[in-house]
C-alpha cells in the first residue's frame, strides 16, 4: 500500500498523468457515469416539468407537484430498503456485475417507456419515474462496490473524480442535444416541444444502455464469498447483514464517515431537487434553468478533474471540507437570489463542488472497507445516500409552511453543511484505512 507521501508525489506529476486511467478495466469502471449520467442529466431535471405540465395536466398544479413528491419519496425508500440485503447477496455469491446490469436494464426500459406517457397519464408516469429511479440508483451500489476491485488505494480518489467528470461530460452533451431539439423542433423534424420531450427520455434510454456495455463485458466479476445458491444465499446473505452490523463497530471511521455523508449529502440533494422549484415561485424563466442545469454539466467536468489533483494534496476530506464551505455560500446566495443572473451564479457555484464532494465521498468511503465486503458495505452506502434525501426537503417543507417563503427554507440548509462538515472533521482517515484489509493489486 503506497504511502501518504507516495500519494503526494505522485500528486506532483502533470495533470494528465493525475487524470488518467491507466488500466482497461479502470475506463471501463469509470464509463459506467457517463453512461448513467443520461438519466441524471436528462430525465431528473426535464421530467418534473412533463409530469405537471402535460402527464397531470388535468390535475391541480399543487396536486402534481404532491404525488410527483411522492414518487420520488417511493423510489428513494425502496432502494434504500433493498439495497444492503442485495448488496450481502452479492458479496455471498459473486453477482455483482448481474445485479448492476439487472438493475440497468429495469432503469433503461423504464426511462424508455416514458415515450409513451402522453397528457393524463400521470399514473404510468409516476410508475415508470419510479423504477426508473430504482434502476439508476440500485445499478450506482453495485457499480460503486467494484470500485476496491478494479483501483488501488492510491487510485480510488483520481478514479472517482474522473468518472464524475465522464459523467458531466455525458450527461451534458446528451442534455444539450436534447435542449436543442426541445427548444427547437421544427429544425430537428419534429412536430412539437412535447414530442421532443418524449424523444429526449427515450435517448436517454438507449444511451444509458449503449454505454453500459464496457463495464459489464471488460471489468471482471470479483470472486465471491464462496456462497451457495439458491434460497440458502438469500438466508446466508441476511446472515451476512447482521455480522455486517456488528463488524461496523471495528470501521468507526467509516461508519462515523456515514453518518457524515449521510447529513451533509441531504443538504446537497435538497437543493439538487429544489432549485428548479425555488426558481420556479421566483418566477425564473424555464429556459435560463434549463441553461443553468446545463452549464452545472459543463462546469462539473473540469472541477470534477480539478477535486481529484487536491485530494492528492491536501488529502479527500480536507477536499471534502472545502466544498461544503462553498455549499454554504450557494445557501447565502440563493437566499438572496431575484434574478436568472442569480440563478446562473448559483448554478455555476453547484457546479464546482457538486462532482468532486460526491466523488470524494464515495472514495474516501471505499478506502475504509474490506473489499470482501464491498457490496454490502456500499449497499450501507446507498442507504444512507438515498435517506439524505428525505430529510432536507422535510426540512425545506416546514420551513416554507412555517414562514410561508421559500428563502428562509433554502438559508436553513446552511446547518446541514455545519453538522455535516464538524461529523466529517472527527474521521481519523488513517486510521479508517488501517481498520480494513488491504485490496489486493489488479482484482
């Protein structure tokens, strides 16, 4: 295992050799954001537009907006249900590449079928949001949990961050394309902007799909827990769970580090999911948020880049740290925002912390677990990813009830980034990465 001062000096080389992935299965590891990105970039932020505008167009705006959150609410609790039981499923018997593409292809057919929503069709749309959501965020466990098997330790910070930055870069030319037909469907052939709306979920589909094919044919299964199959997997993978539960009180710092993620991150998805609808009561023009969303692509890709070379400086929770100090600041500024101009410059402040915080998080997690257990540990991982997004709109929720104004809801974000950041402060990385077993090279 290579040293802090190793780790240092490899941080001191040119900038593409910091970036680059020097091992086949590493790009194909890192292409699976760019491939899934598709539906980040495409369907999260157009399709809440489609649902309330057209597939429950019949039904009060307020009522929309309402089962749409339920929606979202549905597909981020059962994933985070599932997820640690699959996870020790596939640590037992050495499936986590059949999951990851099980789970992909739920997502793809799912993002697919939106095609076929059309005006009052809000209950098949809330369906397929839903295992749509499933797909994309239960294929990210397993996908995650490959990770200790295809980098080193030294490597995890840089293969992250450059599988962010892929991310952005796919999911922002895919939304851009997507943007121009919408904005612009007579000079694309097609017949009118709620067409183009269709056809943007269904190219996210086949993207999504297209690009998925390197990770599931070019990075190795790992080995398995030696399980049997079968139903005695099932009962030895619930086995596994609880001995998991137990073997966290040996990862403090991990366990400490997610229960960190799991409060600083419900911040960030808070406002992920309620710009949009915080610019919408502001009046903001729908076309300049969606620019804005667009250049948060654009912007996340050299940032994204940028996190990895610092983590090999100052190390990935001090990295981790900056961000938030930055999220904290996008608070200030979107409690004070009144303008589409406010709006960008939020925009672009989201964009330089956004790829490299969540990046982070997810290596810096992965140097502090035994690979034997990777997916059920980042099944954990997800667990807690997904219910840091429940409480923050709660939050959000009651703060607007309570004041009747959205600004003092998004400045009472400020206090997850605070919590979140002093957690993070108390994790002893080194002595995280001691606690589990080393990775072996090239597994």
């Amino acid at each position: 295992m290579p040293t802090d001062s190793a780790t240092r000096a490899a941080a001191g080389s040119s900038l593409l050799e910091r970036v680059a992935l020097h091992t086949p299965q590493l790009r194909a590891w890192a292409l699976y954001d760019w491939a899934n990105s598709a539906f980040m970039a495409t369907v999260l932020p157009i399709f809440p537009i489609y649902f309330v505008s057209v597939a429950a167009a019949e039904l009060p705006k307020a009522k929309a907006t309402e089962l749409f959150a339920f929606a979202t609410s549905a597909a981020v609790t059962l994933v985070a249900l599932i997820a640690p039981v699959l996870g020790a499923l596939a640590d037992h018997t050495g499936i986590k590449k059949k999951l990851l593409g099980g789970f992909m292809l739920i997502g793809c057919v799912s993002t697919g079928a939106l095609y076929f929503v059309e005006r009052g069709d809000w209950r098949l749309g809330a369906a397929l949001f839903i295992l749509g959501n499933v797909g994309a965020t239960g294929s990210l466990v397993f996908y995650e949990s490959l990770l200790p098997h295809v980098a080193r330790r030294h490597e995890m910070d840089r293969a992250c961050t450059t599988g962010f930055a892929l991310g952005y870069l796919g999911g922002g030319l895919l939304l851009a394309a997507n943007l121009l037909w919408i904005q612009h469907p007579a000079a694309f052939g097609i017949p009118d902007d709620v067409t183009a709306i269709r056809l943007s979920f269904l190219s996210a589909a086949l993207w999504w799909l297209v690009f998925s094919i390197p990770v599931l044919t070019r990075v190795p299964e790992p080995p398995s827990g030696g399980g049997a199959p079968g139903l005695l997997a099932i009962g030895a993978a619930f086995g596994r769970l609880r001995s998991t539960f137990r073997e966290l009180r040996s990862h403090r710092d991990a366990l400490l580090m997610l229960c960190a993620f799991l409060v600083y991150n419900d911040g960030i998805n808070t406002i992920i999911r309620m710009a949009t609808t915080y610019g919408t009561e502001l009046r903001i023009p729908r076309g300049d948020m969606l620019l804005a969303i667009l250049m948060v692509q654009l912007v996340g890709i050299p940032f994204s880049l940028l996190f990895g070379v610092l983590a090999g400086r100052i190390g990935a929770r001090n990295a981790i740290h900056l961000s938030l100090g930055v999220y904290a600041a996008i608070t200030v500024v979107g409690y004070f925002m009144t303008t589409a101009a406010h709006f960008y410059l939020l925009a672009f402040l989201v964009g330089t912390v956004q790829g490299g915080s969540q990046a982070l998080s997810r290596s810096l997690f992965a140097s502090m677990i035994p690979p034997g257990k990777s997916a059920e540990l980042f099944g954990f991982f997800g667990v807690f990813e997904k219910f840091g997004g429940v409480v923050g709109p709660a939050v959000f929720a009651t703060a607007v009830s309570v004041t009747g104004s959205s600004r003092p809801a998004i400045l009472s974000l400020v206090a997850f980034f605070v919590l979140g950041g002093l957690l993070l402060s108390r994790v002893d990385v080194a002595r995280g990465q001691a606690a589990a077993r080393p990775p072996a090279a090239g597994c």
